[in-house]
C-alpha cells in the first residue's frame, strides 16, 4: 500500500501498539496531522486501545514528560514529534528523565534538506551527537523505502532489551514523499521475554537457601515487566521483605505483608535497620543507582543474586554473586519452579527456620508496625506528612499519583503514608529528578487512565517549571489534582545551603508568582489549604472539579524545618522534623 511520508509513519507507529504522540505542529502537515487523520477513523472503543492519539503541547521538554507519563501507566510505546532546530535540544532535559526511567520512548523528528547540510542551512543542528549519550538507537532516513523499515525497527529497540529511547530523524525530502511503500500487515509489536540460564537459576537457589536474612529490591524493570506477582510469591517462600526502588513503586501492592516501602533515599526510618541485617538483596530490574543504595551499610560488600534483562546492568555498581539475564517475570517463575520442582529441597512450609529467619520475621513485622504507627500519629506530625496521609485517605487505592522531586514531597514517598495497592498507577521521575516533570508527567497519566483520579504530589519550584502545560490539561480536558508544598522557593537547596552554613538567601521567590489566577483562569479551582479540615474538604472538593475535567490546586503551606525524616538520615541532618 502507498501513503504519504506521514501517514505511513502515523500508520506504521499505531500499528506497532504506540498509544500516544505527542508534539508541537511543524510548519507543514506532519506526524501530529496524519495522526488525527488515522484516529478520527479508529473507532474509539478499537481493541489496541484507539490507536495513535495526537497531543498538541507548548513545549516540547513537557511533551517528553507526558510521553513518559503516558507510557508507564499505559504499558505502551509513546512517541515524541520533534523538528529540526532548537526543537529537538528543547525536549533533551525530558527525553534524559525518559531515557533514566527505561521508558519505550519513540521520537520521530525532522532533518534538514540535504543541500542545507553543513553549510548553515536554516536551523541545522546535529540532532544525533545531541541523543548520543541518550538513545539505544538513532536512524536518518534520506530513502522513502527505508521509512516504514526504519519506524517499526524502532519501536522494537525501543520496547525490547533494556526499554528505551529510539531516534528516527526524516530528512525533509523524504518526509515530503507522496508515494511511500508500507509494511505488509504486522501485528503490534510485543516484549520478547527471555528465558533464564536454568543453571544459574538453580545456583541461585542454592545462595538464596544459605541466606538467613535475604531481602527483595523490586526496581522500574520489574514493575513493567509485570514481575510483581511473582516477586512477592518468591518473598514469601523465602519469607523476607520486599522493597520496591522509587521507580518500581507501584510494582507490587504495598499492603502485602512482605512489603515494607521504598528503598535507599525514601526509606522510611524504622526500616532502615532491615537494610543493616540484610545479608543478601535480590534486586530484579534495578541498575542499584546511587538514590537506591542510599542508607545501605556496606553497599560494595553485600552479597547480591541480580536480575535484569539488560547484561549491562550486572557488575555496574556491585558485582553479583549470580547475575541472570531474562526476562523478569519469567527469572522469578523459573526460581519457584526449581524450588517446587526438587524433592530432596525443602518446599514453601519446610524452608530452615533458622533463628536468624524467624528473628527476622518478627523484626519485619515490629519495624512494619512501628512505620505505620510514626506516620499516622497525629500529634506534632508535620502539615506536609499530614498533607499525604489526607491525599491517601480521600483517593485511597484507586489512583495515578504521580510523584516530583524536591524536599518537602519526600513525604509522599514514604511508605505508607500513600495506599498503593493493585488498583494504584504510580509514576515517579528517575534517576535524573527532573523539576518540572510531574505536572506533564501527570497529564500522561491521565491521558493513559482517565477513569482514576490523577494526583500529582509536589513543591511550588516544580509546578512553576512547566505551568504552561496546565493549559494543555484543559484542552485535552485532563482532571488533575495537584497538591502543592508551598514554601515560596526551592526548599532542597535551601536546606543544603543551610546545612553547610552557606548562604541562603538566592534559593527564595521574591516574587509570587499568581498561580492561583492561571489555574482559575483556565477553568479550575485553587485554594489553600491551612489546616487538616480545610485540607480534607478541599481534597473532597478537588475530586469532582478534577473529574469534571479541569485542575484542582491545593496549595500546602509548608515551614523549612518540616523535612522528611528519610533524608534526615540520609543527609546525617539532626534538624528539622
Ligand atoms: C531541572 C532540574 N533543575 C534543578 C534541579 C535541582 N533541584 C532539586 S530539588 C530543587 C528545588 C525544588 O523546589 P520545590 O519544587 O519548590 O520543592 P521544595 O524543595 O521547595 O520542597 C532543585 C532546584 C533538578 N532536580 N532538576
Ligand atoms: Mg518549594
């Protein structure tokens, strides 16, 4: 069949299962057009889940982040329409985020005509030593018989391996292409899940059996491989505690009782001594990056059994003592079966009750308790962890929250301040923490599942990073709720500079900047909230503006000294909360 350049890019994308593009219109009909063409023929209720959705944003660093947004509630491909010039070095700070999340990001950007190319042609830019250090995979097309090659090859780097970010860059004489061959008829394109080594598995066995207190680290591979369930049946056969790393929040219900919440930097502190007492971490779909081994005694020592579907992972940081490559689920599924499989080798019930497990056992429980116990009493408690525990009351289990970087939304990293169970969408920014990607990130989220709520937790320097995406959630009539720290600037540097006795005067907004008036101006409500009943109400109140469609701002006033008490640890910070 023959298309145009677009459409066959637009057709190519939907059908390899992309769910989302996103971008700002070039000064020709592209991506973006041909995408609203090919979806207002798609059915809405279609079985792919309606196609190649075009999203028109002002930005396209927020348009990275709703991609991304997009993609990890989804479970689908999404992509990125970029074009030649200070387009594609816009997007960068958000394709970095989407690139540390290990997200299936597509980015279909324009090249400048051949004849421009190195002699000052309008807007050249070298878009690929710029995705160098970014991208599994950068393509130029010059042929139009490469194009529908090129786009499906992408889709596959993007969502196989170590998913992640793909480049394909159209020079402008073949995106103007009348007459482009398509792909014969291809289904989606799927995860190919690999297998594991069978004696590895079995090695690891035997290590996981000599542990006396092992612990499991979920990480952003698992959760979107899908590799909870079975995560938490191997923790139960072994009887130990599972993490999840910020990015596999989400990954597994949190009110299973082998979860204890969040590992390295968002550790709640009861639990950090389970961390000390560890002598062997499963972690599965984790690189162990820097936040995650945060608060861990003896990090380079520990004895590791790791998992990953990327073999760059194994030996980053820490050397394994058994590293299996596969697919995670399928890893975690080949453990039991070789526990369950062998007769001589003790099942579920006779695993050793060692003293050290059963000790352990207790120790989890009492430190679970105590967690719970710290975060929900009410007296001296601080307004922000207060500010959680009301968002987790009002939304409970069924919701997308998304998280931001910052100090004081630290709260609503700890567990278990939020009720994440199997009903809950959680989209947390990597290892970058890019400021500013929770507002686009959230209309992603909400884009993907419009039928929760969509809750963004975050500080009043983030939400200024990226407001003009607050008018792309009213046009594409996304409901937010966005439950903002203020604390009149970037509280994080502040404490650092406070910390070290440095001068903190430059990290305060002396001018206010009139969030109110652009939230209200655009069809939403705004308060603040100053107590724990004017919070509840509000909260009440900013479910049914949000599920009208328009953004509910619930602004939080927060004093300086109300820091989580993770990073009072982390930090060795003896102040504060
Ligand atoms: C794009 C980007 N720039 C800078 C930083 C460094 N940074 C981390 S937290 C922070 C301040 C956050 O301020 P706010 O959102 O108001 O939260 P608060 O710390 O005040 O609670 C900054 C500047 C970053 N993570 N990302
Ligand atoms: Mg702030």
């Amino acid at each position: 069949m023959m298309r145009d350049a677009w459409h066959t890019v637009a057709a190519t994308l939907a059908e390899a299962g992309c769910g989302l593009v996103v971008g700002v219109p070039s000064d020709e009909p592209g991506l973006l057009d041909a995408a609203l063409d090919l979806a207002s023929n798609i059915a809405p209720d279609a079985a792919d889940g309606g196609g190649l959705r075009p999203v028109v944003v002002r930005d396209q660093r927020a348009g990275a982040c709703i991609a991304t947004g997009h993609a990890i509630v989804s479970g689908r491909p999404a992509v990125l329409a970029l074009t030649s010039g200070p387009a594609f070095p816009n997007a960068l700070a958000g394709l970095a985020e989407a690139a540390s999340l290990c997200v299936p990001l597509i980015v279909i950007t324009t090249r400048i005509p051949v004849d421009g190319l190195g002699r000052c042609g309008f807007q050249e830019t070298d878009q690929r030593s710029m995705s160098s250090s970014l991208v599994k995979w950068h393509h130029t097309v010059e042929s139009a018989s490469q194009l529908a090659w090129a786009v499906r090859r992408a889709v596959h780097m993007a969502v196989n391996g170590r998913p992640g970010l793909a480049v394909v860059e159209i020079s402008d004489e073949v995106g103007r292409e009348q007459h482009v061959p398509s792909l014969p008829p291809l289904p989606a394109v799927s995860r190919l899940r690999a297998a594991p080594d069978t004696q590895l598995v079995a090695h690891a066995c035997d290590v996981l059996r000599e542990a006396r207190r092992p612990l499991i680290v979920v990480g952003g591979g698992a959760k979107a491989a899908g590799a909870g369930p079975a995560a938490l049946r191997v923790a139960e056969l072994l009887d130990a505690p599972l993490m999840t790393t910020a990015t596999g929040r989400g990954g597994v219900p949190e009110s299973h009782p082998a979860v204890v919440g969040l590992v390295g930097l968002y550790t709640t502190p009861p639990l950090e001594h389970l961390l000390e007492e560890t002598d062997l971490v499963v972690a599965v779909g984790t690189r162990l990056e820097e936040t995650v081994r945060m608060g861990w005694p003896h990090s380079a020592d520990v004895r590791l059994v790791h998992i990953d579907a990327d073999p760059y992972a194994f030996g980053q940081v820490i050397e394994p003592e058994v590293a299996i490559l596969g697919d995670a689920t399928l890893v975690l599924e080949h453990l039991l079966a070789h526990f369950a499989a062998e007769p001589e080798r003790p099942q579920r019930q006779e695993l050793p009750e060692s003293p050290g497990r059963t000790a352990w056992r207790v120790r989890r429980m009492a430190l679970n308790a105590l967690a719970t116990f710290r975060h929900y009493s009410g007296a001296g408690a601080s307004s922000a962890r207060n500010a959680v525990a009301a968002v987790g009351a009002e939304f409970g289990e069924h919701a997308n929250y998304v998280h931001e970087n910052g100090l004081h939304d630290i709260w609503s990293y700890h567990y278990p301040l939020l009720p994440v169970g199997p009903e809950s969408r959680v989209v947390v920014p990597g290892e970058q923490t890019m400021l500013g990607f929770g507002l686009p990130a959230a209309i992603g989220a909400g884009l993907a599942r419009p039928a929760a709520p969509t809750v963004l937790i975050c500080g009043d320097g983030a939400l200024q990073m990226n407001i003009p995406a607050l008018a792309t959630a009213a046009e594409y009539s996304v409901g937010l709720v966005v439950v903002m720290f203020d604390n009149a600037g970037f509280g994080w540097p502040r404490r650092m500079r406070v910390l070290e006795g440095e001068e903190a005067g430059l990290t305060r907004f002396r001018v206010p900047f009139p969030l109110d008036e652009v939230v209200r101006g655009l069809g939403g409500s705004a308060v603040e909230a100053r107590d724990p009943a004017q919070l509840r109400t509000s909260l009440h109140a900013a479910r049914e503006t949000a599920a009208a469609g328009a953004t509910a701002l619930i602004r939080v006033p927060v004093s300086d000294d109300d820091v989580p008490s993770g990073i009072l640890r982390v930090l060795g910070d003896s102040g504060g909360a």
